[in-house]
C-alpha cells in the first residue's frame, strides 16, 4: 500500500503519526506555536529513473524554525536520493521543495543560497586546510571581510582544530574531516542545513561534539537541521521528528516517542541469572515464564545467565507482569534480576524496515 505522505501535522499533528491523506503540503501550511509557517517545504518529491525503477515516491514533509527533522532507512531506501532532490543534484520527477518564499523550480538560486549541505562522502579539497576551506565557504556564503578572520576562528575553536587547522585537509583523520565538513555546511547560518550520515565512521567522543554543535546551531542561531543517518541513538539524540523510509515510501512521521507509542508493539523484558545457575534450571524458568506470557512473549535472545524476551502485545499489563515477575523472583532464588522497558527506536525501525 502507498502511504502518502502530506504535510502530516496538517492532517493530525506534529505529535502524531501519519498514516495516510489526500491534501498537499502547500494547500495546508501548519503553524507554529508563534504562528509561524514552516521554513522548509518538500512536497510531493518524488524520482523515477526509468520505467522499472522509482527510488522515491511522495516524499512530503514540513520542518518548523530551528527544528531538526530525521530520514531515517536502510541502504537503498530513498535517502540519498531524496537529498539529492532537495540539493539540487537530482532533477526530480514530481514536487517540489521550498526555503521560505523561495521554490527548487521557480528561484533556484535563491533556495540554494539558503542552503548549507554536508555530503555523506567528504567533499573536501584535500590539499587545502581547515582555515582556508572556512574562509573560503564563508566568503561565498557572503559573509563580510571584516568578519571573516572572525567566524574562521570562532568555527576552529569550536571544532576543537587549532593544533591542525593550517595542515592540508588530506593529513586528517576520518573523524576531524567529518567535523570540519560538518562546518562547512553551518558558517555564516544558511536558514536550512542538509547533513548526510554526519557521523559516520567517527568515534563517540567526536560524534557527540557534533551533536552538541547541531544543537548550539538550532538554539542559538534557529537553523534547521535535516539530517539522514543509519544511528538510532544519533536520531534520539538530535532529533525532534524523524520519518521511516522503506523502498522509497515514508512509512511514518513524528515524534520518537509517539512512534514508540504506535509501532511499538509490546515490551522488552530482560531477566538476569545467577552465576551458579545450571543449563537445566535456566531451562525450567525460561519455560516458566513463556508459560506465563503465553501466546503474547517470544525469547529474542539467550546468552549465558541472561534472557531477552519479547512480550509482543500492549494488552498484557505492565503492573500484572511486574507482579509475576516479582512472584517468581521469589519462588527462583536463581533469577538475579529483571527489568520491563519499551520497545527501543531501533526495534520501530526494524518492525517497519521488514517489508524490504
């Protein structure tokens, strides 16, 4: 089935998720809670590249000021290409894209001009360094020459580069060239950025040093922020809304926690045994407890002394499981521990991600 997707917090709200309609994102411009219009329109995008092959299909979506707005998806959902279209890169073959007043068709220059872009492959020129590449960005972003020297040094500092950023850009490693790309795309505040997997390949020391930059750049200079990754913890971490891609098609759209909410489909229940427990009583307590949940429970996974379950449906009651658990803690002196949490985003995204 075709879910289109149409400026869904027209239809139901920015909290909610969208599972379907008929009105177009520029017929139907949701408000902020000043009374804002969205600064950022993609309506109805969508690219056949032959008759056998169509990468994306009614890609639709509304992003407010200072908002940071998630695609998440496999390799070969659409994301790539959809970044393709809204940078300018890819002709699309349907719809449309807005920066404010300005159209991708009718006022390209003017779009692009509002537009930062980190691509998912550094585009970077190696035998310059990291001072010169921000200065260079800078100047063409229009940002005056009393200024630049400035804002060149304020970005250094900000990344952490000082020590090399004089050096070509092809003696640096994977991680400070994805922050130094990371860079170019937010100097001299274009309204709307565009970052493809921005921290990929980087370690979590660096990764979280550009999402707290991400973050500082939305509250402090209300530039929005589009960002596609494979990171689960990254599209938490930063992200207000996020949409779900499979084949092309956005299967959803809203909040992490309202996701959660409707695809999340149950719970994970994590029982922890004692070091001494032998093979046959971890057997009777795993039984034990499918007996229990029975039809509604699935063991996802077994390790030694520990049990991840599945309890696969809303219908059984958080406060009636905590009660047997507790029961049976009680009754098996090998059961340690145990814990009931909600299904995580990663869990969403592979229940919607199945399909492909």
């Amino acid at each position: 089935m075709l879910l289109a997707t149409f400026g869904c917090e027209s239809l139901l709200s920015c909290e909610q998720v969208l599972l379907g309609g008929t009105q177009r994102v520029s017929e139907s411009h949701p408000l902020d809670k000043f009374g804002m219009p969205p600064i950022f329109v993609c309506d109805h995008l969508g690219k056949k590249f032959r008759r056998s092959l169509t990468a994306t299909y009614d890609v639709s979506f509304t992003i407010q000021k200072g908002e940071c707005f998630g695609l998440l998806g496999v390799n070969g959902a659409g994301k790539s290409t959809t970044f393709g279209m809204l940078t300018g890169s890819v002709i699309p073959t349907r719809g449309d894209a807005r920066i404010m007043n300005y159209s991708l068709s009718g006022n390209r220059t003017q779009y692009l001009k509002r537009l930062g872009y980190c691509p998912q492959l550094d585009g970077l020129l190696l035998e310059l360094s990291a001072r010169t590449l921000l200065s260079v960005f800078g100047r063409l972003r229009g940002v005056p020459s009393s200024e630049l020297a400035n804002i060149t040094q304020k970005w250094i500092d900000v990344l952490d580069m000082t020590n090399i950023c004089d050096r070509p850009c092809k003696d640096y490693s994977g991680g400070n060239k994805r922050k130094l790309s990371t860079a170019l795309a937010l100097i001299a505040d274009p309204p709307v950025v565009l970052l493809d997997e921005p921290t990929t390949g980087v370690d979590p020391v660096i990764r979280r040093k550009i999402w707290a930059i991400l973050k500082h750049c939305r509250e402090s200079n209300g530039q929005t922020v589009i960002i596609t990754s494979h990171s689960m913890d990254e599209c938490e971490a930063v992200c207000g809304r996020l949409t779900i891609m499979v084949k092309g098609l956005m299967k959803c759209i809203g909040t992490v926690p309202r996701l959660k909410t409707v695809y999340g489909q149950g719970y994970i229940l994590l029982v922890k045994l004692v070091f001494s427990c032998t093979e046959e009583q971890a057997v009777e307590i795993q039984s034990k407890i499918e007996k229990t949940f029975s039809p509604h429970i699935r063991l996802q996974d077994k390790q030694h002394g520990l049990f991840n379950f599945h309890i696969t449906s809303k219908s059984v009651k958080l406060h009636y499981m905590f009660d047997m658990m507790l029961d049976m803690k009680l009754k098996y002196k090998e059961i340690e521990d145990f814990s009931l949490s909600d299904i995580s985003l990663e869990q969403v995204f592979l229940s919607l991600a199945k399909d492909k």
